[in-house]
C-alpha cells in the first residue's frame, strides 16, 4: 500500500482490503470524510453531505462482511453521486433552484445498482443546472472548483463528481455526458471518465437533459477502479427500453491484454471547433507514443466532418431540453441561469422535420465513421479538451458574456461532443498538465460496446505512466 | 426586422404561444439557421425515403464489438 491516508487509496485497493478484512468500510467513510472537511470548503463539490448516514451505512456493510456476506466488488466503498440520481424520498435537486427542496419518486437504476453491490453513499455533489453546461459555474448551489488550482473550472456538468474524486473525497462517483460531461470533468480534475456507448447503463431515474444523447457512467482514479465500477453499472434495465441486452464483459479480468499489436489511431484535429493548443497536442502526441513504445501500431486517423454532428447534436439537445423545460421556462423564467435558459430557446423554433432528420442521420453518421476513421484501428486516441483548462471568471458566461468568452465555453465540447451524436464509448484518461499546473486528458474512442478495448489500453498506458497518481495538495 | 425575424416572431407569438423581445427573436433565427442548415446538408447528402431513426439502435447492435 501506498499511503497511510486511505482516502488516498485507489477504489479497488479499497475495496479489496475491505474484502479481506485488513480495513473497514469505517475506516475508508472516516477517511474520506477527514478529506471532505479539508477540500469542501474549497472547491464546493458536495451539496449535501450524510456524514452520520454514511458511518451507519458503513457499519452496516462491516457487520454484514463479518457475518460472511459480501455484497459485491464494491462492498463497503464510499462514494457520491451528481444531484440528478433519483432517490426515492430524498431530495434531488439536478443543480437547479426550481427543484430545491423536490423529492424523488423513484431510486435510479444505477443507485439501486451500487447499493445491491454494496457502496456506501457519502452524498450528493454539485453539478451544472439541469446538467446544462461544460465548465462547472452554478449560480444556485455556487461554482464547483478545481482541486488543482481553485481559481479554474473543473469542466462540467458533472462539475463535483470531477472535483471530489480528483481532490480524493470519494472513490469513485456518478455522472453524465450529454456532450462530455463525464469526459471534461474527467479531464479537468485529473481523473478517469468513461462514457459507455449509448444503451450500455440505465438512465432510468437520472435527470434527463437529452434523453436522445445521455449517458450515465462512472468518473474514477484509475482505470482499473472505471472498469470495476462499470461492470456494475452496465447491463439491461426493463425500465430504460434504450439499454442493450448485450452481456457485460468482465472489464476488469480484460484489462491486462496490453497493447502490443492493437492499432490505434491518432487525431489531432488542428481546425476543429477550437483551435488546438500546442501544449494538450504534445501531450497527446506523447500519449501516442508511450503506447508506440508498448507495443501498439499508431496511425494517424482523420476524423468525421464534426460540424454536422456536433450541430446535429444540439439540434436534439435544445428540442429535448425545450420540451421538457416548457413548463417552467413560461411559469418561472427567472429561475433559470440566463445562459441555461437561453440554450434551451431555440428549441421552440427548430421545425419537427429538422429534429426527425438530425435522429434519421445517426445511424449514416455511425456508419461513416466506422466504415473511414475506425477503418482498421482499434481505437482512436485525440484530447478530451482542445485547450488548456481556463479560470472560472474567463468563462463566465452569467457575469461576462460576450462572443469570445461564449466562443471559449462552445470549445469545451468540440472534441467530445460529436461522440454522443455517434453513441459509440469514449474514455478519458490524464495525460498530463499544462503551463498553469492543471491536468490533460486524453479521449479513447472505440467501437460500439467495445469498452474494454478502451479500458485495456488506458490500463495499459497507466502502467506505464504516473499522472493518475498525483494528488493535488 | 428581417424576414427570419419576423418568422421567428410569427412563431413564437402564433405557433408556440411564446413572447420574445425582436432582439432576441434575431439571436434565436440566426442561431436556427445555422442549425437547420447544418442538418439539412447533411440529410441531404445522405437521407432516403426508408430511413428511419430506430436504424440507430440497430447498427450499434450490428457494429458491436464484445
């Protein structure tokens, strides 16, 4: 063991000395909580914190390994979830002030999930209202920080779930990508993200922000923790008719199948929506060639036209995100961030035909990506954020505005964005930090419900490289 | 007001039952323009009678890889 913090432990080191009895699940909820009170008052990543029924749920969870019973691979580990999964009587707030003190009728799949493998829930964390925004500002609940360097954005919407696993609050959390919301925090705060591909984990009971585009997964500190998470996360939901029936592969027992042979293709897309800053591309470059040296063929790939899907994408987000914000956007406009409310508008505008074809258009876009830039490649390898991570006050769109500054906050999702529109699995891993001292990540892309193509080579990479290990101090 | 304004009005105030100032009637046309146009390049370059949105869902179970 590395450390004698637990709460610097990685998740499966955790949960596997939990396992075998060489720490409690008490002793991992008071280490996180000890961290909690260091870092909150920081960075603003939790928006409720059930220290007393975490310690009891903890507890219960040791009692129960005593009496022989252990729940699962995540039996007794702490974590927090983004404040859009449902629990049932309990409030839910999605990071809006309209549903402040709401509760939930139901429990999220993906909740019911983790509490049948045993986690234990330390809270609910910060997020971008109604998960509409990439950089981690929230008027109601206050901007979430990044645990690098406070002064800057954490990435979003799953703003705390970024914040509290990069700063070591939590093992392991929940979020959701709309348009990389899993991925930027990822990024960001130095941790792992995966985005499943679409129909691998249940959103039922998550607060939808584009049903068409959302996907639930887990952000972590390692790969390996992503996989082990993941595995319990995926699998078909009766109550989410979009989730595949595939069987979930054993992601963790294939994270070992290293890289030697795989091909692996290369983007460093210079005209994309955000100009690509020299110093994430040389990150991503030697990303590139630490894998080279372990063995994977690269090539250099180009990508799709991202125009088409990034604007196909907001065509479904903003008629999704319209329709079902109608109601109170006319009863209480003013309960909105302006820059949340006014992405929404144009959805009240865009003709039925256009949102039916932008839907019709998927299935060509998938086919022309995997017939051309997946042709031959088992993955492709580009950044997550084209740029190096801005400060909070520069990205402010509530306070400044301003074309260049909404230019910058439409930069974040470039890269990551045209994936959802694709529905294929994307994976962010750090690979470094720029001049300022915040982390880069670096995107994986893969084939349809080829997650553990993804995670193998992310395994593969972090075993040769160190950045999952610094800790923000 | 320009001619996608005054649409964008039409729409608000005679479809959708929406008030907007003309200013941000202006922001929201051009916004749906570039929108519109982006999709409708791209189904016309690639959409036919028979396609249909389900066909997603069934390339990614075709394309699958696990």
């Amino acid at each position: 063991m590395r450390n004698d913090d637990l709460a610097l432990w990685e998740l499966s080191e955790i949960a596997d000395a939990i396992a075998e009895k060489r720490i409690t699940s008490v002793e991992a909820t008071e280490a996180c909580l000890a961290r909690i009170g260091i870092w909150q008052p920081r960075v603003n990543a939790f928006l409720r914190l059930y220290k007393e029924k975490a310690l009891a749920q903890a507890r219960a969870m040791d009692a129960e390994l005593a009496a022989g019973k252990r729940r699962g691979p995540l039996h007794g580990v702490p974590m927090a979830h983004k404040d859009m999964y449902y629990r049932k009587g309990e409030i839910s707030t999605g990071g809006s002030a309209i549903r402040k003190d709401w509760r939930a009728p139901v429990t999220a799949t993906v909740l019911e999930k983790l509490d049948a493998a045993g986690v234990v829930e330390l809270g609910f964390l910060n997020m971008a209202e109604f998960a509409a925004g990439p950089t981690g500002h929230n008027v109601h609940h206050g901007h979430c920080r990044n645990p690098w360097d406070q002064s800057r954005v954490t990435g979003g919407s799953s703003s705390g779930s970024g914040a509290s696993v990069g700063a070591r609050m939590v093992f392991g959390a929940l979020g959701s990508d709309t348009g990389g919301s899993i991925r930027l925090p990822a990024a960001a705060c130095g941790v792992v993200g995966m985005k499943a591909t679409y129909g691998r984990v249940s959103r039922a009971g998550a607060v939808a922000r584009s049903w068409s585009l959302d996907h639930v997964g887990p952000l972590t500190r390692t790969v390996r923790d992503n996989a082990r998470m993941l595995a319990v996360l995926a699998g078909h939901d009766p109550g989410d008719s979009t989730t595949s029936e595939k069987p979930v592969p054993a992601y963790e027992a294939l994270l070992d199948g290293g890289v030697a042979g795989l091909k692996i293709g290369l983007a460093l897309p210079a005209d994309g929506p955000a100009p690509l800053d020299a110093q994430v591309g040389a990150a991503v470059q030697a990303a590139a060639d630490a894998l080279g040296r372990l063995g994977a063929k690269i090539s250099t790939v180009t990508l799709p036209d991202f125009t088409a899907l990034y604007r196909s994408a907001e065509v479904m987000v903003k008629c999704e995100a319209a329709a079902m914000h109608r109601p109170w956007m006319e009863k209480m406009p003013e309960a909105y961030a302006n820059q949340v409310r006014t992405r929404m508008e144009a959805g009240f505008f865009i003709p039925a035909t256009q949102y039916i074809d932008a839907l019709r258009l998927r299935a060509h876009f998938v086919a022309e990506f995997l017939a051309t830039s997946m042709a031959g490649v088992d993955a492709i390898l580009l950044p997550a954020i084209p740029f190096p991570i801005p400060t909070i006050e520069e990205t402010d769109t509530e306070e400044k505005g301003g074309p260049a500054v909404l230019k910058m906050v439409a930069g974040f999702t470039g890269l990551t964005r045209p994936f959802n529109t694709l529905g294929v699995p994307a994976l962010s891993v750090p690979c470094g930090f720029d001049s300022n001292g915040a982390p880069i990540g670096l995107q994986l892309v893969g084939r349809p419900f080829d997650e553990a193509m993804l995670y193998r080579i992310g395994h593969a990479y972090q075993g040769a490289t160190d950045f999952h290990q610094r800790v923000p101090v | 007001m320009d001619e996608k304004t005054k649409t964008a009005a039409g729409i608000a105030a005679g479809l959708q039952g929406l008030e907007y100032d003309g200013r941000r009637l202006a922001e929201i046309a051009a916004e749906v323009e570039v929108l519109n146009d982006a999709v409708r390049r791209a189904a016309e370059a690639r959409l036919a009678f028979d396609d249909d949105p389900a066909a997603f869902a069934s390339i990614m179970a075709k394309e699958a890889r696990s």
